[in-house]
C-alpha cells in the first residue's frame, strides 16, 4: 500500500513535472509570416506603454484599458538613465520598477516587447543614455567606441539578468516574446561610417550572445544579421521590405499622434487615419504593430528630452496623458482589431492574391482551407468610389480600407467611425488649506540673482553649459562685474544695449539684481536695453537647459549657453565682456538645499507670506493643500506662473512653461483625415499657452497636508494657480 502510494506520488509529481514544463517555457521563434509562439503563427497588436511615464498605481488599469481595446503586447523602452544615475548604481524604485510593471503586464495575460535599447529617442532627456557617459574619456555614443560598447553591454547585460532572474522571457515560461537592441540605427549608420556599420553588428551579436531564447528586433536597420529582425517606424508602414524574405514584417512605430514642443500648437491623429495605417499593414502581410504610445503620459521632472517637450507626453493617444481612454479614437481601434482578429488564421497561413480594382482601389485576398478574406483599399486621398468585386458591389470611402472576414461582408470601414466621442473638462478647483479656515498659508524664498556662495569656477570665458552642470540641474549662473565710468554713458541718454548669445535654451540677464531680458531658442541673440550706474556693475546671467537632446547622429556633442555677451551704446564705443572674469554657479540655493522635499531638512529660511509676491523672478512658493475632491485625476492649471518647476509632496512633476503657440502654426479644428499625415497636418491650439495643465498622479496625494512648491524663474502670480479635474462629461469611460 505504501508502496503504491509512493508511486502514485511519484508518478503524480512526473506528471506535475512534466505539465508545468510544458507550461512554463514557451518557444518563440519566427518564419517569413510571423512570430510563432509555441507552433502557432500569431497576428499581434502591441501598445507602448512607457512605466516612468505614469506611476505604479496607474499601471494596472492602463494595461486593462489596453487589454480591453484590443491589445495583445505591451511593449516599452527601457530607460537607462533613469535606472543608472551614476555609474553602478542603479535604481528600480517607484515608477522605475520595470519588474513590477513587467509582472502587472503577465498578469494581465498579456505578452510584453522589452526595448532595452539602451539609446532609445524617444523625447526622454539624452535619448535615454546617462549624461555621466559622456564624460567617460574617449567615449562616443552609438559607434565602435569601446567605452561606449563596454557600458551599453554591461547595462543591456544588467537589464538581462533582471529578467531572467525573474523568469520573464517566454523561453523560461514568461510573457517577454520579443526584446529589442539598439533604436533606428539606419538612418545613422551611414553618417558614423565603417564604426556605424561595425558597431551595428557588434550591438546585434551582443544582444545574440545574451541567450534570451526569444528574438531580437533592430529598428530601422536595413542588414539586420540573420536571426534579428529589422522593423519599421513611420505614419505608414505599408510599403515597407523585410530586410530578407525569410523575415516578418514588424512594426515597431506607428504613431497615433506626435509629442508637443513648448510654443507649438497640440498635434492630433484623426482616428480614421491611424486606423487606416493599421488596416494597410495588415493588407500588406505584416503581423506585428506597435502602437507608439497607446498611452504617452508625463514626463515628470526633468525627464523630457529636447529642447524644449512638453512636460505633458500625452500624444493623442488612445489612451490620454491621465490614463483615460480617449474616444473614439479608443474603441475604434478597438472595433478595427476585432475585425483584424477574425482575419487572423487566414491572413497568416493562407496565400495571398492581389488585384487591382481601379486606379487607386486595391483587393488583398487570402485564401486558407476553404475560407477567404479580403481587405479592399481606396488609398485615393479625395473621391470615394463603388468598387465590384466578386460581383458585389462595394462603396469604398476615400482613404479607407474594408475589411471583410468572409471576402463577403464588410465588418469594419476605417474611416466610419461609429463608437461614440468623449468629451472631457478640465474642472477648477481652487487649492484649499489643509486644514482650520481655509485660508491658504504661502511660503517665500527668493533666490538672489548671481553667484552664491562660492563659485564653482572662475575662468576667463564663457564656458559651455551641459559640460558645467553636467545636466545635474537646468540652471547656471553666469556672473561678471565691470567698472564704468560716469564719463561714458550716452549724453542723450540713450541706455546701452546688452548683447547675449548662446547656444540656447534659455536665458535671463540680470544687471546689478534686476531682471533686464529673457530669450530662448535653440540660439539665442537677446539685446536689451540696460540701466547701468556709474561704478562697478554686476550682470548675472542665468542660462537654462529645457532637456537634453534626444537623439540624432553626435547628439550627444551639442552644446548649450552663452557664448557672447557684450554691451554697445557707450560713449567709447561697447565693451567685449566675453573674456572677461566670469564667476560661475551651478543650480540654485533652493535645489542645493533641496527645499522641495517633503522632509523639509534643509537650511533655507522660507518666509510667511499671507500674500506672496506677484511677478518677482527667481522665487520659491510652498503652500500647504487639501487634496482635490473625488477621485478623478487631477492637473495643476499654471496658466497664471510663467516658467519653471513644480513639485507636490517632494515628487517633480516637472517643467511648466507657459508659452503660447503662434497664431500662424496653421491650425484646423476639422481635420481631413485623408492622404497621408504628418504631425503638422493637424493641429489646434494656435495662439494659445502650448501646455496650461500637469498632471498630477492622484497617488501622490496625501489624505491632507500636501506641500506644493514652485519654482518660479522670471514672474508669475501663485494665488491664481488652481487644481483641475479631469472629467468625463460623455462617453464614459470604456
Ligand atoms: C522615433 C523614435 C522614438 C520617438 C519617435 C517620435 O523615431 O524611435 O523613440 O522618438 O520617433 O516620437
């Protein structure tokens, strides 16, 4: 009996044994169709979701909201910089838990993309790479450097590692189908020359040797190396080549809208468009497509790259910047992926047959064990046209395609769009007092113009901003002082003029503590009228970064700052103050200090103010809140501050910048969904403040006592700033 027992044990562990094994590793490879996941060819849509662009307690219903439109795959970048702040030390807290957000995505049921990169674009600051590389002796960003190769090896390594200790690659039972080296190496390549092309092979056959047991992709590299496969990015795809016929056709960038510059008016996809390049890939034998971003988010703190992205990363998504889904554009995706869904097992394994039915209309027929499916294009950009096929007589919309299961009835159009639109407020609510009668209890602590405490450098030249700071704060000050005599101002009194230039982003000059000018740009010539005394004058400079450059060939070189400063309209003529003795100052009291923390250690002494000043530069505003009501999400109207940081609780939420777009940015309030887009196709906001709201994660809110602080860098006036809510006046969430 024991014995039997015993067997029966044993055999019911093999049998355990041998279930879970089957269960826990899945296979993933790929023909000239698709991927196939354990035997089975598979039509993917995928979502770019980025984790540091929303925090935890937002990933969960992001990846349903995603689940239920439709998706299959989430994918993300990985964000080195965020994860590396300096070297060795590596950071996976809060919204940098990759392997939370990893697990949320498994737990779902969903299949994940990783993009490691490390480069990666994205309009993250420095393209994702840490600014501390930069500054490795002889390193060069994405050629054959081996400064550069040996750091993005050990952290692609790292990144690995993570994963596989955690048992997420689906070649160890996990949901990671795919990882993805490198990011639009192609376009480059040619440009770093023999090191582009080595160091192009050398990232893949790194990225081979880490034995993940899935694919790698590469971006938009056109000789991707036998076993990696190359993708597209761009508004359409449909053209598109595998770089060799034993290779699927992958999408790893179609974007639904475009991200927002500070000064620019807001882009928008039309839903019928976005829907059409989607049907397009698939008509034209693709099987995987990302979209990117299917929820853009925030770029919190200093994390945008640039210059000059918004701090909202919102990009008309289908799912919007406050993790609401967008409508219609949401749900009909949603209705479009359905459709392509019932497609699937033909479109994969049948044969594919095209015919032409008229100048601009296209039939893709595939045929499989006796059933049919047909997608019929009209990519003319004006006329709608009724098209005969198979004897049936079709009305196909100007750019649209039809998509028909059956080759028989049309279960979805791409430009009739028939899910409903949501219409959403932005509702004001006042910040209120935490506690006692409501009146609201304002700090102040204002930053004196120039160089505090001792400079950090003292050199006879304008030095370059990004090399000084090294990118550990946006702001450099910039001090000299000169004598002039009372002989040499302009008997007409005429004021001198200041001349600045710089190789942006942006700049304030203060002479003898008084705010004079600003400018910004990508190079910056201010000239200003300045009021001098008889003496020694002081003229204090304040240059600022608005995010890193994110990508491009040598991106990492440009540079920021000043690079002349003179002064002309004195009797003898100007002075060249460029050589001058410069005195330099890297950040503010306020950020050394850390005064924006939540727990208030620092030194500087913050005055009550029962009315803070109003249009005063370099100030610092802490107040205390009550949190907004309900549980909408929430944003910070900053319409009335002009331009720098907010924090709420000691979590940044980042840049505000109350910049109006040109009125001659061409906007359309009734966007022509027809023929092909680009990002200034369709824009509205014109002439007004290119981003007003930030988001303000519900999560960071306390139950009361929330401090808010601001940093406002040239005037602005605190008491009008207000919370607003997000709200949903139709179309309910889905
Ligand atoms: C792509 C790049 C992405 C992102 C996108 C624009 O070229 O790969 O990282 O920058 O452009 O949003």
């Amino acid at each position: 009996m024991a014995k039997n027992a015993g067997l029966l044990i044993l055999s019911l562990s093999f049998l355990f044994f041998l279930f879970f094994s089957v269960a826990v590793s899945r296979n993933v490879t790929f023909d000239h169709r698709s991927l196939i996941i354990d035997g089975q060819r598979k039509l993917l849509i995928s979502a770019s979701i980025h984790y540091p662009r929303s925090v935890p307690a937002m990933w969960p219903d992001l990846v349903a909201a995603a689940k239920r439109g439709g998706v299959d795959v989430i994918e993300t970048y990985v964000f080195w910089n965020g994860h590396e702040p300096s070297p060795g030390q590596y950071y996976f807290e809060d919204r940098f838990d990759l392997v939370r957000f990893a697990k949320i995505v498994r737990d779902a049921g969903m299949y994940m993309i990783l993009r490691i990169g490390p480069f990666v674009a994205a309009e993250w600051n420095y393209g994702g790479v840490p600014v501390w590389l930069h500054y490795v002796p002889g390193t060069v960003f994405r050629t054959d450097n081996e400064p550069f190769k040996s750091h993005m090896a050990s952290f692609t390594t790292f990144i690995v590692q993570m994963m596989k200790r955690e048992n997420l690659f689906a070649s160890q039972g996990g949901h990671i189908i795919l990882a993805q080296i490198e990011n639009e190496y192609g376009d480059i390549e040619s440009v770093y020359g023999d090191g582009g092309r080595s160091y192009s092979r050398w990232a893949a056959n790194m990225a081979l040797s880490q034995n993940i047991g899935v694919p790698w992709i590469m971006c938009q590299q056109y000789d991707a190396p036998d076993n990696v496969i190359n993708t597209c990015n761009s508004f359409y795809c449909d053209q598109f080549k595998p770089s060799s016929a034993n290779k699927p056709k992958f999408w790893t960038e179609n974007w639904p809208g475009w991200f927002q510059n500070f000064g620019t008016a807001k882009p928008h996809r039309p839903p019928e468009d976005i829907a059409f390049a989607v049907a397009r890939f698939f008509q034209k034998g693709g099987s995987l497509q990302n979209y990117y971003m299917y929820h853009g988010g925030t770029n919190f703190g200093r994390t945008s790259g640039g210059p000059f992205i918004t701090t909202s990363y919102d990009y008309d998504a289908p799912i919007d910047e406050y993790g609401l889904v967008r409508l219609p554009k949401w749900s009909h995706l949603k209705e479009l992926h359905e459709a392509i869904k019932l497609c699937e097992q033909t479109l994969l394994y049948g044969t594919s047959k095209f015919l032409s039915l008229g100048s601009h209309q296209e039939a893709d027929i595939f045929e499989h064990s006796g059933k049919c499916v047909a997608f019929l294009a009209n990519v003319d950009e004006r006329n709608d046209k009724l098209v005969i096929f198979r004897n049936v007589r079709y009305n196909l919309p100007a750019w649209s395609v039809s998509i028909l299961p059956d080759c028989k009835n049309v279960v979805f159009n791409t430009a009739k769009v028939r899910s409903q639109n949501s219409r959403v407020e932005m509702v004001p609510e006042n910040l209120k007092a935490s506690a006692g009668s409501g009146k609201l209890s304002w700090q102040v602590y204002t930053e004196k113009a120039g160089v505090w405490g001792a400079p950090d450098l003292i050199k006879n030249e304008l030095v370059d901003h990004i090399n000084t700071t090294k990118d550990t704060t946006d702001y450099l000050w910039y001090t000299t002082s000169f004598y002039i005599d009372g002989n040499e101002f302009l008997s007409n009194g005429s004021l001198p003029i200041l001349m600045v230039e710089s190789k942006g982003h942006a700049v304030q000059a203060f002479v003898n503590g008084q705010l004079q000018a600003n400018s910004s740009g990508y190079t910056i010539k201010l000239e200003a009228p300045i009021t001098l005394r008889a003496g020694v004058n002081e003229i204090a400079l304040l240059s600022m970064t608005v995010g890193l450059q994110n990508a491009g060939p040598f991106y990492e070189w440009l540079g920021a700052g000043l690079t002349s400063v003179k002064i002309s309209g004195l009797r003898n003529g100007g002075l060249d103050l460029s050589g001058a003795a410069w005195a330099y100052k890297i950040g503010l009291v306020g950020e050394h200090q850390n005064i924006f923390k939540a727990d208030g250690n620092h030194d500087v002494r913050w005055t009550p103010a029962s009315d803070p000043p109003k249009n005063q530069p370099l100030t610092w505003y802490k107040v205390e809140v009550a949190p907004p009501q309900g549980n909408e999400p929430v944003a910070l109207d900053m319409q009335s501050m002009w331009k720098g940081q907010a924090w709420l609780n000691g979590k940044a939420i980042g840049r505000y910048w109350s910049l109006t777009s040109s009125v001659y940015n061409k906007c359309t309030q009734n966007c022509d969904y027809r023929g092909p887009f680009s990002p200034d196709k369709c824009r509205t906001g014109c002439g007004e403040i290119s981003q007003r709201w930030y988001h303000v994660p519900r999560s960071w809110f306390q139950p009361s006592g929330n401090t808010l602080v601001f940093f406002e860098e040239k005037g602005g006036d605190p008491t009008r700033i207000t919370f607003a809510r997000r709200r949903v006046t139709a179309g309910a969430p889905a």
